[in-house]
C-alpha cells in the first residue's frame, strides 16, 4: 500500500498503530522513531525494519537523521509523544480546573518538544499529533501546553486545529477518546474526517465472536484459526491478508476465586457488585477493579494498564456455552483496537498488552490519513512539477 503516496516519519511510532493506518490510507511510511525496545521489535516486524531504536532526545540533527536513513523528503510528520505524564492526575483533582491549569513536574511532559523540533527542522507539508484527551488542561510553564504548541507552530508557517475524536465512530469497536493536532503549511484548511460509523457501533462480539476458544492462562503464540462462526464485516476485515494462521491468542492465568468471580459476573458487571468473599480489595476505591465486557456494546478504552493486569476486560462468556471464564487475550485486546490479524506483537505476551493499550487504534488513524491526503499529496505535485526539486540531500551539500 501507499507506494507512491506521500512520504511519512512517524515519531513515537509505538508498536505502529498510527502508522499502520496511515499506511492503509496510501502513504508511504519510511522511517520511525521508538524508544521501547519491544514495540521497536512489533513495528521494525510488521513494516520491515524502518524504525530507529533510539531517545528521540539524543538525535541532534533531524534533517541529517532523516538523510543518513535514506530519505530526500519528508511529506507528513505523525507523533504521539508518551503521555503517562499527562495521565497521573486523578479525576477528583481533573474536575477542580476551574482553579487553574494543571502543572506536573514530569520530564515525559516535554517529550512533544521534541515533536515540535523536528516539524521546525524538517517542514513537512502537514502533521498530526495525538495524546490523551486530558492534554488541554496541562501547563508547560505560565501558558497551557497545547496553546503553546500551537502558537510555535503558528510561528513558523502551519495552520494550526486541534479537536478529540471518538474512536467508535470511525469503525473501532471501543469508545475511545483521542486528542489531535493537525496542522500544514500549503495554504489549505485543516480537514477532520466525517464519522464512518455514526449511527452505529461495531460492538464487542462483532469484533471478536469469531476467535477459537481458549481458556485461561493459554500460551500459544501461534495457532491455527478456525472461525466459530460466520464473519461479521468487521470481522472480514480483520482477517484480510491474515491466511490460515493466528497470533497472540494468549491469555493471563487467574486464581480459582477470579475465576469463579467471572462466571458470577454479569455483563458490564463490575468489582463493586461482587459479593465480600470475592473481593481482595477496597471496593469504595476500586469499584470497577473487574468489569466484564458487554458483547452488544463496543468496549470501554483498552489502556495500557491491561499490561499490568486485564481485570477490566473481562472476557463475555454466558453460562451454557463452552466458552471459559477469563480475561480477555492479547490479540482480542488487538481486535478492540482495530489492528488486523496480519498484525503480529512481539515480545513477552505482557509487553504485547501494553503495545496494543497505548496505540492509536489504527482504524482511527486511517480515518484522518484519508482526511489529510489532499493536503499531503499537494508537496508531491509541486515537486513533481520542479525540474530541480529541493529536497534535503540536495540542501546537505550546502552544509
């Protein structure tokens, strides 16, 4: 896909969610940056060996980063700056903004300086940055940090719009809320894309109905797939390119009273409703410790918390049926996310639920990939249409 489309360099990259979407959109993605030495391995996996292992902070240069991986150019610039940072606020402090913005002293809330360098660096015809939602109230010393952004952006020639979207309305089986800031510097608006899905939401068993049955603490990496039913169209979806077999089917193991736990819990069950004798934990703080998917229902937000522990995604069995009591498994995580079967984690089967919770759920990024590309495709036109286009191998001999 995207042979010809515009050139991407995807910082962040992640396991490769935003570039995976932007890939299905029709762009070229040929260079990456991760810090995470497992997602580093799913993404250098599953687009074949682009992605630089590396602190983005330690790259002092970008044009002569970009031109030492073999790139003339650089059309778009995606990111997802870490956003752990932005997320240790509880939501008893997040209602009391009216106070004030929010300031945390975290080394990881200046990572999207770093995004901010290399736009400046390289000027790219147009970029997208995401983060959560929770971003907006976030200072950068006596200014929020997204009027910032936007103001230095602003400063050096993009246009500049920001907005969050819903995930469930875009085809994800999961309602998600994502933070964006979009911007270009070829005289056009920013475009957001139309919903895909605004009447309706792919629910949870129409992404993952179809997945052979396993039970608890299950290991195998690889397996054979063989549907339980006929597909849905999402599910069609998720099998495209996948041939015969299916990975990251794997499972946690859980304790007899979990387990026991599970099957008593009703769909969209939570800890709080459990009777005393299966609880481990305060249920005035921790209220929704377990919680059990709705199979009618598109799931609530896969985070990356699930590669601690997965009690929240409590696998939809019903009684009188084969399927087992447990939670949820990497590659049904995946499904939630939007990330085809074709899609392979590496690393331990831990690191994989992390990768899967803090992507961009590739369905959504494709979305706004569709949306971008007129814009992104105007820099390949002008460059085509120059006898001497000015690239950044050319501007290196100057140097």
């Amino acid at each position: 896909m995207g042979q010809d489309g515009p050139v991407v360099l995807d910082l962040f990259s992640g396991a490769g969610g935003m570039s995976l979407g932007f890939q299905m959109a029709g762009y070229q993605i040929k260079l990456a940056v991760e810090k995470d030495i497992h997602a580093w391995q799913t993404h250098d996996h599953n687009f074949g060996e682009i992605c630089y292992q590396g602190d983005i902070r330690e790259i002092e240069d970008p044009v002569a980063f970009i031109i030492r991986h073999g790139l003339a150019h650089v059309d778009v610039i995606i990111a997802g700056p870490p956003c752990q940072g932005f997320s240790r606020v509880g939501r008893g402090k997040m209602r009391s903004l009216q106070e004030g913005p929010v300031y945390i002293d975290d080394p990881r809330n200046k990572y999207y300086c770093e995004f901010l360098r290399f736009v400046a660096a390289i000027k790219p015809a147009c970029f997208l940055m995401e983060n959560v939602p929770d971003i907006r109230y976030y200072a950068d010393g006596d200014r929020l940090l997204v009027d910032k952004a936007k103001a230095y952006l602003e400063g050096i020639g993009y246009a500049v719009s920001t907005t969050v979207l819903h995930a469930n309305l875009y085809g994800v089986p999961q309602t998600r809320r994502r933070f964006f800031m979009m911007g270009n510097r070829v005289g056009k608006p920013n475009v957001w894309p139309e919903p895909t899905n605004d009447n309706f939401s792919v629910s949870v068993w129409q992404a993952i109905s179809d997945l052979p049955l396993v039970t608890h603490n299950h290991r195998e990496d690889e397996m054979q797939y063989s549907p339980r039913n006929e597909l849905t169209e999402y599910q069609q979806l998720m099998r495209d390119d996948a041939g015969t077999l299916l990975y990251n089917h794997q499972t946690r193991g859980h304790n007899d009273s979990d387990l026991a736990a599970f099957s008593l819990m009703p769909e969209g069950g939570k800890y709080v409703d459990l009777p005393d004798h299966y609880k481990r934990y305060r249920d005035d703080i921790f209220r929704d410790k377990y919680r059990k998917l709705c199979r009618e229902l598109p799931s609530w937000t896969v985070e990356a918390h699930i590669g601690k522990d997965s009690y929240r995604y409590i696998y939809p069995s019903r009684p009188g049926t084969p399927e087992s009591a447990r939670t949820i498994s990497v590659r049904e995580a995946a499904r939630l996310q939007s990330f085809p079967d074709r899609f392979r984690f590496r690393g331990p089967f831990t690191q994989q639920f992390r990768q899967v919770g803090n992507a961009v759920p590739p369905l959504l990024a494709k979305a706004i990939g569709v949306a971008m590309l007129p814009v992104a495709k105007s820099e390949l036109k002008d460059r085509a249409g120059c006898q001497a286009p000015q690239t950044f191998v050319a501007a290196a001999g100057d140097r």
